[in-house]
C-alpha cells in the first residue's frame, strides 16, 4: 500500500511524537539524518522543535508520509533560501523513510511528493539537498533525477577517524 504524504499537517502532540519516533528509528538503524546511532529521542527532540520553529517562521514546510496504520512512516522538510539571490530554490532536510517501510519505493514516492511540492511554491526552480557520503545515497538520489553538483570532502565527521563526504545534489524542477 504507498503512503498518503501531506503538505503542510496540522502539528499535533502525535505527529511530533511520531516524528520524534520515526527520526530516532532511521538514526538508529544507520540513516545518515544528522544523528549516529546510538540517539534517544530526547537528543532528537531540540531538532525537531529547531524545524517547528523555522516552520512557524514561514522558512519551512513539512512534508509527511504516513502509512496504512496511520503510523508517520516519512519526512522532508522544505526550506526555503533566505538569501534574495537564492530564493529561487529551496533545501530538501530530514528526508526519512521508516527502515520497516525501506525498500517499497517509499523513498522515491516522497520524493517525488516533494518535488510536486515544489513546484506548487511560486518561483521555485530547483530544489537542493546534501547527504552523507559512504551510505550510497547519491546513488539513491541519482536515481530520483538529483544531479551530484558539489562534494566537500571529510566534511562530515561520524566519529574520530571516520570523516565522510558533504555531497550537494540538486533537482532542476523544469
């Protein structure tokens, strides 16, 4: 059964909990989503108001996915450019998938939800995205149409010893 995504929910003390709750769970099972695992939900949780802030500011929209059950099962978050040069594109961030749902095509599913999105905000051309490098996901999003357009290396450090990739990707929306 695909996901039913919407734009823009109403925030809800169980959209945040399952938010909170599907972050934790991608974390800890490896998703490159600004965590390494181990993380408890109470780490994620000052993120997660970090994004409902920018939200509340206008900056950001939320994306979610939820499954059959009624269940969050996946995320982006929108963000647009502040910069008046740049606000002809915005950032994708936080793209999750829940692991029991990987594997479904879930992930290009809310992607291309997402890029729908997009185009339905006035002005936008693109959207842009960066991602860990080492998990394989520029291959992912490659294979959604984003174009690899910037790699800074050893930008991102997992742990000591283990730098990866910051990769920027882009979408081209026309």
């Amino acid at each position: 059964m695909p996901l039913t995504f919407t734009l823009v929910p109403a925030v809800t003390p169980a959209l945040r909990d399952g938010i909170v709750d599907l972050w934790a769970d991608v974390s800890n099972a490896g998703g490159a989503v600004g965590f390494v695992p181990p993380v408890s939900r109470e780490e994620i949780r000052p993120e997660l108001v970090r994004h409902f802030a920018a939200m509340a500011e206008g900056r950001a929209r939320l994306l979610v996915g939820h499954d059959t059950a009624g269940e969050v099962a996946a995320t982006a978050f929108l963000t647009f450019n502040t910069h008046r040069l740049m606000r002809h594109w915005i950032w994708l961030y936080t793209v999750m998938v829940h692991p029991r749902h990987q594997g479904r095509g879930y992930g290009r599913d809310l992607l291309a939800a997402a890029a729908d999105a997009a185009r339905g905000f006035d002005g936008i051309t693109a959207i842009r995205l960066s991602c860990r490098g080492g998990a394989g996901l520029e291959r992912f999003y490659g294979g959604c149409g984003y174009k690899e357009v910037g790699r800074v290396p050893g930008a991102i450090r997992v742990a000591d010893g283990d730098d990866r990739d910051d990769i920027t990707m882009l979408l081209p929306l026309a």
